[in-house]
C-alpha cells in the first residue's frame, strides 16, 4: 500500500532512515506482513526518471537515536515493495560489507540494487564484484581512494554489464570530483545525486 502526502518537500536526512536526494511527495510503503518504509513520488513529472530509495543501511550512524539494522528478510520485503510501487532501484539496503547478503539480495530482487557508497577502495569493491553484490555500484572518490581506484570500479562495471553513478554528498569539492568521473564515464546514462539541502548544502 502507498499513501502519498500533500505536500512535496526538501528532505532532511536522518542517518539510517530511507532517503532521497531530490524534490519529491514522500510515500509510505508497508509489507502485508506490516513492515514499513518510505519511498517518494516525483514532484518533477517526466523531468525526474528512474527514481530510487536509500535505505541507508550500508553505514548506520547513531547520531539521532539507536536505529535498528536491516536483516535480509526486511530488505526483501522492503525490495518487493519498491517494486510494487514502481521505484527502479533500492541504495545500500544492507551493512555495506554484508557481501553475501547483498549478493543474495541482488540475486532476488525485482529492483536494482545498489551500494559500495562510503567502501574503502578497490580491496572492498573487487569483492562486491566477485560476490555479484550489485546491480548499480555507488562508490565516492573521497573515500573510495581516489579517481584511480574509481575508474577501476567504472572499469569493471562495463567488463560486468554493471551501472555506476557515484555517492556525492561530501562536500563541494567531493561533489565536483565524482561529477567529473560521471563525466569520464560516457556510456553512463544515470542520474547523478545532487545534493541540495538548505541551509548547508545550497548551489552557491
């Protein structure tokens, strides 16, 4: 089940919370087994395509209260229901080191899967590609060791018939970085996460 709110809105990010990185109407999604979480209908029309949901479970912080991690079963039922409601892809639904959970996912899920925002480099990653973690690989260059290792990642995404668009919410430098190796990427056809989020994050 959905329920659309009235009013579109900016998000606020609380970490560990779904997520997304536009101007959006919140939705609601709720298993029949009753497990909820959100998800967001464009408030852009057609100008906004492929729209997907961060979980936000790669790398759970604390900082606004002790929030409970995903387990598979949840992370299936909430992937069932982006399905069920049109969402194309689900980001870092699982720990970001889960490997064989998030290879399990992927391997179930009628949606994308995605993830390896904040992995430490090439020695993480090259894991997530043997395992088959991921349908869409997310790494971002400030943490992920630099524009070297990253064009290794975008690299094997096209030797694996994988997809890649980069984590972007650093700063504006981390931001201006992984935009440049989108741009590198040049059969890459996803959107980039832009981030805007007042007073903080803002174009100037």
């Amino acid at each position: 089940m959905s329920v659309p709110l009235k009013e579109t809105f900016w998000p606020t990010w609380i970490p560990g919370y779904p997520q997304t990185h536009n101007r959006f109407t919140l939705i609601k999604l709720t298993t029949d087994e009753g497990i909820e979480g959100y998800g967001a209908g464009s408030a852009m029309g057609v100008e906004r395509e492929g729209l997907g949901v961060d979980a936000n479970q790669g790398w759970l912080v604390t900082i606004v209260d002790k929030i409970p991690a995903w387990d598979l079963v949840r992370a299936k039922a909430f992937a069932d229901a982006c399905h069920t409601n049109g969402i194309e892809w689900l980001e870092e639904p699982l720990d970001s080191r889960d490997y064989d959970g998030n290879a399990e996912l992927k391997k179930y899920s009628k949606v994308k899967i995605s993830g390896a925002e904040l992995n430490y480099g090439w020695d993480e990653i090259k894991i997530m590609f043997e395992k088959d973690c991921f349908h869409i690989y997310q790494p971002d260059a400030t943490f992920a060791g630099g524009i070297a290792q990253v064009k290794r990642v975008i690299d094997m995404c096209h030797e694996k018939g994988r997809l890649y668009t980069p984590h972007t919410w650093t700063n504006g430098i981390g931001f201006y970085v992984n935009w440049n190796l989108v741009l590198a990427d040049r059969e890459n056809t996803l959107p980039l996460e832009y981030p805007y989020e007042p007073p903080s994050w803002i174009p100037q």
